[in-house]
C-alpha cells in the first residue's frame, strides 16, 4: 500500500479545524443540533465527537464482552465517546469507521482541511469528518472508483451503516496487507453465502479469516451486507494492533521491574518508566477478554500500559513468562565492588549486584547480603531483556536458622508438616516440626490439632526446625466423648471422654447443637446415658467453655412391629411383645419423641393408643424409649391384590405385609377422581393406610411425581402451578422443599418460574424439589455429551449419561443426535431423573411494538388472516443481536427477528 502525505505547512489549519469541532461538539446537544442542521443529516457521535473518557463508560459495565477493546483504545484515543456514553449496540457508520481507521493508523497528524474540500460529490459526510475521509482516499483506506457506484439516495455516504465487508477491507487496508488481500481474490471464502461477497471482497474475506480478526455468523455465513456495532469494530482494530507495528504516544510497552502499591515500573528500550495505578485501574492478559487482578501482573513479564502524565489508565499483560534466568550455587563470600563468589558445582563465578537486587530469604522474606552464611545454597536470578542482564534477585534456598521469637500462627499443615508463622518483626516464616516438637499453654501439653490460624505464639527454632511453641492465649480446641448428663439448669455437661475418665463442662449460653437429621437441633434433643449415650465431639473455647456439641454417633436401637401388653401412665412404663413373643419393657419421658398420625403429638394424646394389641415402632438405648410410633401406615411397593380374599400385601423395607380389607378402601391418585383398586397395579409405590384398630386397609394413596411451573405464590403457603399449559394449586406447608443443589428451603423462597417436581402421596404433596433449567444454544452433540452456549454467554460441555428425552416438533426421541447446532433448548430432570431436552420453537418475524403492561410483543402480520402475531415474553427474554446483549424496548418497527418460543413463550430474540 502507498502512502501519500501532505504537505506539513497545512498542520495548523488541520489542527484548528479540529480543535473546533472538538469545542463545538463538547458543549452538549445543541451544538449537534446546530451541526446537524447546517449538514443537512444527522450527526454520529459515539465513538469520535468528544474527548477520550477519563473514567469508564456508564454503559460498558464491568465483564462486558468487549470491554477490554474498547477501554484499550478508548484511552488510546482511538476511539471516543459522547456525554459518558459509548452505546456499543449501535451501528457504526462509515464516517465514524473512517475515522476511526485513520486514528488507529496515528495518521491524524497528516489530516488537511484543504484537500478534504475537494470530496467527490456523492460522498456527503458531516463537517467534522471530512479531512479523515479525505486523507483515507489519499492513503488508499477507501477506494473512490468503489464508492462512486454507492446508492445514496436514502441517506448520505457518511451515515451509510457500514457493513461487513467493507469493515473487513477498511481493516485489512489500514494494516497494510491490501496486495496480500487482493492475491487471495480468486479464492471462494468457504462461506455458504459465498456468492454474495463482491469478487473484490473475497481476498478481504479470506485474509481477515486466517489472521482470526474476523468470523462467520450462524449457519456458516458472512453475512457480508450485515451491519457492524461499534463494540464489534472496537474489538477488530484492537485484535488488529497485534499485526501492526504502529506505536501510540500514550501507550508503553516494556518489562515490569517493579511491582508496589500505587505504582508499576517498566523498562522501556532501556529506560525505567513509572506508573501510577489504584483501585479503578483495568488490568486485563493477552488471551483472555475478561479482566484479571492486579497480581496477575507479575515482575520480568511483558506488559503493555496506557496512560499519560504518569498514571496507568489501562494494563495488559503481553506475555507472563518472566524473562529472567537463573543460576543455582553455594554462597562463598561477598566481594567489593557489589559483587559476590559463589560455587556453581566445582566452578567459582562471580556475580554483580546494585541497589535495586532484591535479596531474600527462604520464605520470601526480605534480608540484607550480610544476613547470608557460607555454604548457603542461593539462587542469582537474572533478566534477559537487556544486554547487561542485571541481577535482579538473590535468594536464599536453604541455610540454618537458630532462634527464638515472638509471632503469631499463620498456617499449618500437617500432611507436610510445617507451620507458617509471622514473626515480631512482620515477617512471614515457614519451618519444618516432628513429633518431638511440644506445644504448651499454661502448663497444659496440647497438640499440633490446637494450633489455630492467629494464636499468638512464642517459639523457637534449632537447626531450621521447631522446637517448642508457646500458646500465648487460650485456644479453640475439640474433644470426643460418650455424653453423660446434661445438667438440670442447662449450665453443664458430663461427658466421658475417649479413654475413660468422666469430665464435667460449663456450656455457653446457647450452646450449637448439630445431630444429623434434626433441624435446629436444641439440648433437649441428646441423648444421655452413662454406657449408651451419644457419641460426641464437644467444642471448647479458650475458657474451656462448650461452644458445640455435634453428634458424630448413636447407641439406639430400633424394633419395629412391636405388639402393646400394657402401659402404666402413672409410672410411664410401657410393656411389649417383639416379633417372637419376646417381652420387653420401656420408659417413656418427656424426651421421646411421638408419632401418631397428627401434626401435634403430645404424651397424652398417644396413651389413648397405648392399648392392648395395638402395633408400634419404636427406638431405645438400654430402657429409655427414644421414640415411639403408632403404626397407622404402611410404605412400599404393592405385591399383590387380592380381591376374591379382600387383602393388599405390600413390600415394605425386606419384608412382605398383608393387610386385609371388608370394604373396598379408597383410592387416592392425584389428578384423578373416583379412582379403584382396578388403577393399581403389582410394583406401584402407594402408601397404605389403616383404620383406627390397624387391622383393615382405609385408604390406598398412589406415589407419583410430576412436574409443574410455578405460576405464582399465594397466602399460606399455597402456590399456583401449570403443567401444559393446565393450572392448578396446592399447599406445600407440610411437604419437605428443596432448591436445585438439594440444600432446604422454604414456601418463601420459591418464586414465578421456578420448574419443580412434586411427589405426591395420594393428592398431598410430600416433596418439592426445584428443578435446575438451563436455557442455552447447542453449539457441540455426540453421542455422549452436548456442548451449551447459555445465554450469559458461559460455555460448558455437558456429559449425559443414562435416559435422555429430546422433545422436538412435537415428537419426544431418546438419542442425543436428535440435537443439532443451532437449537436453542431447555435442559433440565425429568421426573424419573433422565435429562431431558425441550427444542424451542423459531419463527422469523418482523418485529412492530412492545406492549411493556402485557409484556408481550407484536410483530408484522404476514397475511391478513394471521392471527398468530402477539407473543408473550418470558420472565427474563434474552434480546441479543450477535455477542452483543440488546433491551426489548430498543427493536424498532420493521426490525427483522427470529423468535424462540417454549409452550408459546418468548425466550430469546436474535436481531437481525
């Protein structure tokens, strides 16, 4: 490519024009009005008409998709904004294009309000853009014979949206690879449009697909007539600053050789620079779009920086290999001259050193040359970006320590046995301990287990090993027992710890109860006994006070189908019969614990069951019954259905239990009136329930599960639920309610949208388990996995093991090769567990309004017969065109769109 400058006695006409379009465009909407009056069209402004942002862009919010693009050059002064604002889902016209070009080139400076008088005719563009489309038909970014046969008659050249391919070849012209380009014109793009690229575009094409600073779009397209946002042209040229070597005043590109807070220091061909940076400052690598951390940022790698006046706006890692070297050896002596000897195996190699060398120890803890003994093993690390590669670290590796020092617990780590600790002086430290090392807090031993992170600490050291630690304040600690008594006020605890001895505790106020399987847990729920009470481990505060009690282990036993001889409700004593006749003899107390077939139970309630013959489940530890449960129903799998004999023999557990029946027993299914036994069958899961004297079947309930959308939540913990498009409501008040990762959860917490499956006894829900929906496009399918695009953007690749169900036209198949690229679906958990997949609907329409009170869209009816032209939205519609995330509220009339519905839903909306 040929650049042609101009002549430089121009430059200050140049630069007076543009200061004043620069003042003129800055004093806010009516001076734009002003311009676009005199142009006679409307003005651009978001990416060139006000200076460069000194802070982010309101509306590119942190982990945008091309917020490092258009921060890079934004501070670059590439490209600008307009009153805050960048508004990236714009399209970019090509004016705004040019000149964005010219800036990514650093060719304003040969800009000329001259030679920008003479345009051709059709090429109309605003006052202020002129010079940058007059000097890119003099450098060849744009080709006049090409633009002359431009149609203009709906709007001029300069608010034309730009496409694709003419993006593509202002691109590939603005870095010099316009031979390259032309040279691959008689090559097809592999594109299925292919066709529809001019001949003279295809060599664009090809070149920006192979330097990846360009892609197709769905369906193998290029889409080359399709427009371009100015987020999408922000992340071409910055990709593109990687093929160029045009250099920009403001940006440094150099080895980080010094790293504090407040400031980064690079060398710069030779010369050390320092930046200032805080807490706003965006860091972001090479390879990633999204934002790394300030320690990402590491010394001796390669980093670019963009700022002015000393302060950082903008810092990207270019490589993070530090570029250094180094040299292992045995510390000999220092020398003068800020020089030191050191063996390297049997040879003897000096090695200079200045004020900047860090010198370190072991932990990586600063220390001064003199603090290093012979015979230490060091390591000399040197850079190798400059010619004098300069020591810029030596390090201790290994040497003796002996001492004795004050500090405080950091970290320990018994699988490799070593404690770190911060020393009086604020250092950090790390030795090695054995089995020998004695750790003591007020004459009491304790153990490695007690050495919590922050315990202050008085230590010593001999030959780099810990010798002794002195707890300078009582610690947490955990012991294990049998528990024995809780004291009557609730103040102690007796227990018996792991070897024999009985120990009395004062508790805390409340003390944190945690048994397995008990909610809330409180005192009243341990069980205490001097051979068989709970197996706990108590935890102990640094005033030896009980903090937690958790149950790691229990001592009950359980017998079930236990006939009552006799109970004693004076005396609370309950005598039984097991299975083989065998009696037995409990005591009840306010302790155990009730079932009987009510919400409530309550000690008197149960005695009027506690009758002879009557049949119970019961647990206990020695002759305390635990707790105590009237067989009112039986649970499993039906076995058989006897109705000539009139019994129900039911699998429950191992064992097999026939229940006869005089009359026929009603029958509950959910969703299903005026069912019989004529709608069970063998293998069903049903819960069976007796009448009053447990000896005749009262009521047969079917288990089933289904699968609802939650509608809404209503008073009293009933919520309104659909299933295909049918709704109904239930109470979840007594059923057991889970979230997607099984963790509980209350009525409150579920909410419109949510998908569930209920399990149902009969027609009461006994369970609620929200079920985890992910809405996303199927970028990837094999046999055996399917790769999802979801909706925020997040790629994952989801192994599908088992049953699998693609719902797909109306048809349910059972092979994941039913998917293809491209389908937007729904995956969840079926009732029965497998995955299933539910392929959203697409129509393509064209967009008219939006109804925000209905919240629903209207599009263009395709004949007058159409009815199907309202839609309703989903609670959070996905409206994208491209990467780029839209509102619903921005498609305007006659926009073209392709809907994705489930159940006549919106889902997504792909702007065209």
């Amino acid at each position: 490519m040929t650049f042609k400058y101009n002549n430089p006695s121009h430059s200050k006409k140049v630069v007076s024009a543009v200061l004043a379009g620069m003042m003129a465009l800055s004093a806010g909407g009516a001076a734009m009005a002003a311009e676009s009056t005199e142009t006679g069209q409307g003005q651009t402004a978001a990416i060139t008409n006000t200076a460069a942002p000194t802070g982010l862009f309101s509306d590119i919010k942190v982990g945008y998709w091309a917020e490092k693009h258009v921060y890079k050059l934004a501070y670059q002064g590439i490209l600008l904004g307009n009153n805050g604002l960048f508004r990236p889902g714009d399209a970019v016209t090509q004016q705004e294009a040019v000149t964005m070009a010219i800036r990514f080139m650093n060719q304003e400076g040969q800009l000329n309000t001259d030679t920008a008088a003479a345009l051709p005719t059709n090429m109309e563009v605003g006052n202020y853009f002129k010079p940058y489309v007059a000097l890119a038909l003099q450098l060849g970014l744009i080709d006049k014979t090409e633009e002359s046969t431009v149609d203009v008659s709906k709007t001029s050249w300069g608010q034309k949206p730009a496409s694709r391919e003419w993006i593509t070849k202002l691109l590939i012209r603005s870095l010099d690879k316009d031979a390259e380009a032309k040279a691959q014109n008689n090559q097809s793009t592999g594109f299925a449009d292919n066709a529809s690229i001019s001949e003279s575009g295809k060599g664009y094409v090809n070149l920006a697909v192979s330097l990846d600073l360009a892609k197709g779009v769905e369906g193998n397209k290029f889409n080359p007539t399709g427009s371009v946002t100015r987020a999408q042209l922000a992340t071409f040229f910055s990709r593109g600053e990687s093929l160029t070597d045009t250099t920009y005043p403001n940006t440094s590109t150099g080895y980080v050789t010094g790293l504090k807070d407040g400031q980064i220091t690079l060398v710069v061909d030779g010369k050390a620079v320092n930046f200032a940076v805080n807490s706003s400052t965006p860091y972001f690598t090479k390879d990633s779009e999204t934002r790394a951390s300030a320690t990402d940022v590491k010394l001796y790698t390669k980093v670019m920086v963009v700022g002015s006046a000393g302060g950082a706006s903008y810092v990207e890692v270019v490589d993070a290999t530090p570029q250094v070297e180094s040299v292992e050896g045995t510390f000999a002596r220092s020398l003068s001259g800020n020089k030191i000897g050191i063996f390297v195996g049997e040879n003897y190699e000096t090695y200079s050193y200045d004020e900047a060398t860090a010198f370190i120890d072991q932990n990586g803890n600063a220390i001064k040359l003199s603090d290093i003994t012979a015979d230490s093993i060091i390591e000399v690390q040197r850079e190798t970006f400059s010619a004098d590669k300069k020591t810029v670290a030596i390090r201790v590796k290994s040497g003796i320590v002996n001492k004795s020092d004050n500090g405080v617990i950091a970290e320990v780590s018994t699988s490799g046995k070593t404690i770190k600790l911060v020393n009086a002086a604020g250092a950090t430290e790390q030795f090695a301990y054995n089995d020998n090392l004695l750790i003591t807090y007020q004459n009491r031993i304790m153990s490695v287990a007690d050495l919590k992170a922050g315990s202050a600490v008085k230590y010593t050291v001999k030959d780099s090993v810990l010798q002794t630690i002195a707890l300078s304040q009582g610690v947490e600690q955990s012991v294990r027992g049998t528990l024995v008594e809780i004291g009557g006020n609730q103040s102690t605890l007796t227990f018996k710890r792991e070897g024999g001895s009985l120990e009395a505790k004062l508790l805390t106020e409340k003390p944190e109860v945690i048994i397995n399987g008990i909610q809330d847990a409180t005192l009243n729920d341990l069980i205490t006994d001097a051979t068989n009470g709970d197996q706990v481990e108590l935890t102990l505060n640094s005033d030896d006070q009980v903090t937690r009690i958790q149950v790691i282990g229990r001592q009950m036993e359980p017998m079930n189908g236990v006939t009552v001889v006799s109970y004693n409700s004076k005396t609370k004593v309950l005598t039984v019969l097991d299975n083989n006749k065998k009696p037995f003899v409990f005591t009840l107390d306010e302790k155990t614990k009730l079932d009987y077939n009510t919400t409530k139970p309550t000690l008197a309630g149960l005695e009027s069951f506690l009758n002879d013959g009557r049949k119970l489940d019961l647990t206990y530890v020695g002759t305390r019954a635990l707790s105590v449960k009237v067989i009112y129903k039986y649970e499993g799998t039906i076995s058989n259905i006897d109705t000539t004999g009139r019994k129900i023999s039911v699998l429950s557990g191992n064992q097999t239990i026939t229940v006869p029946y005089t009359t026929a027993p009603t029958v509950e299914i959910y969703n299903k009136s005026g069912a019989s036994l004529g709608d069970l069958k063998i293998g069903d899961k049903v819960t069976v329930t007796l009448g009053a004297n447990q000896d005749v079947v009262q009521k047969v309930s079917l288990n089933t599960v289904a699968q609802f959308e939650v509608v809404a939540l209503e008073a009293n913990s009933r919520i309104r639920v659909k299933s295909d498009l049918l709704t109904s409501q239930f109470y979840v008040d007594q059923a057991v309610l889970t979230g997607e990762s099984g963790q509980t959860i209350t009525p409150s917490q579920l909410t419109a949208g949510n998908l569930i499956n209920v399990t149902f006894e009969g027609a009461t829900p006994k369970a609620v388990q929200v079920v985890k929906r992910t809405l996303a496009e199927v970028t990837g399918v094999d046999a055996s996995s399917v790769t999802l695009k979801q909706f925020n953007g997040q790629t994952e690749t989801v192994p599908v093991s088992g049953s699998v169900k693609v719902v797909k036209s109306g048809s349910t198949l059972t092979s994941l090769t039913s998917l293809t690229v491209g389908d937007r679906v729904e995956m969840t958990k079926d009732t029965d567990n497998s995955t299933r997949f539910r392929v959203l609907t697409v129509m393509s329409k064209q967009f008219w309004s939006y109804d925000g009170v209905g919240n629903q869209i209207l599009v263009k009816r395709e004949t007058t017969a159409d009815t199907n032209y309202r839609f309703a939205l989903g609670s959070s519609v996905f409206v994208h065109q491209g990467d780029n995330t839209l509102s619903v509220q921005s498609l305007r009339d006659n926009d073209n769109i392709v809907l994705y519905l489930l159940n006549n839903v919106i889902l997504e909306i792909q702007k065209q």
